[in-house]
C-alpha cells in the first residue's frame, strides 16, 4: 500500500495535470467533442514527455504522419522518426495546439483542426512564422479514439 504522502502527492499532480490541460478543449469542453480531443492531448502530452514509444502507440497501426516531403504510413516508422526527432531538433520543445473545429464523418471519425506549433525549448510564445494548421483524422476503435492520419500545413506563407 502507498504511503499516505505519497498517494497524496500523486493525487495533487493528477489533480493539477487535469486542471492544466482541460483549458486546451476550448470550446469543445463536453461530450463527443472532448473524447475526440483526447486524441490531440495525448500527443501534446507524449511529446512534452519526449516518449515517441507512447506518441506511435496513439496512432491506428497503419496511421500516418506527413512530415515535411516524407509520409510516414506505420506505427512503427512515426515511432522511429519522432524517436530520432525527440533526441535531435525536438529536444526539450512541446507542442501547442488548440481546437478550431471538429467535424464528425460518422459515430466513430472525426476530423479535428487545430492551431498551433512546436515551441522549442525554452520558448513561451510560438513565432508567427512557425504557426500551422493541423488536421487530424481520428477514429474510434474498441471504445478507444487513436489517431488515423496527422497533416499539418504552415500558416503564414
């Protein structure tokens, strides 16, 4: 059994942990809405943690990722590059997003668009210049929402 420190302790980071990230659904605070927004705040939250295991594992097995010129089509190769990208020019950096609209395609798809970017570290206020629009296809499976498909496009041109 946990020390009565402890459990307290991790209860107040739970706590705190909610509180933090419930203002990223926007306007999309209830319902449908907030369960396809899970899919975005696990990624934000893998990558602040730097974990490219657990970022791929929010992706379908044949999910995909655009990146540049390069389309990721697998778990597997998301996992690989954002491994090298979290040891290398994503270092220390989080990303930030927030939701602009969702739009379901059927009870278990939606398409969510945020806007946002990747602070590097150290930063507080994202460039203009570095701001993009992202769209994610997410899609529900056994009761679960992973992530389909990730583009995102620069905003400032």
């Amino acid at each position: 059994m946990p020390e009565k420190g402890h459990g307290m302790s991790k209860a107040s980071s739970l706590v705190a942990q909610a509180k933090k990230w419930a203002g990223h659904y926007g306007s999309f605070a209830n319902g449908k809405e907030s369960a396809v927004l899970s899919v975005p705040l696990r990624i934000r939250g893998t990558w602040e943690q730097g974990d490219a295991d657990r970022f791929a594992e929010v992706f379908v097995e044949n999910g995909s990722m655009l990146v540049g010129d390069e389309q990721l089509t697998s778990r597997e190769e998301i996992r690989a590059y954002m491994a090298s990208a979290f040891e290398g020019a994503y270092r220390g950096s989080s990303l930030v997003d927030e939701p602009q609209e969702i739009r379901f395609l059927s009870e278990d798809s939606a398409i969510v668009i945020t806007e946002g970017g990747v602070l590097k570290a150290g930063e507080t206020t994202l460039p203009a210049e570095r701001k993009v629009r992202t769209m994610w296809i997410t899609v529900k499976r056994d009761g679960d929402w992973y992530l389909l498909n990730y583009q995102s496009s620069p905003i400032a041109g």
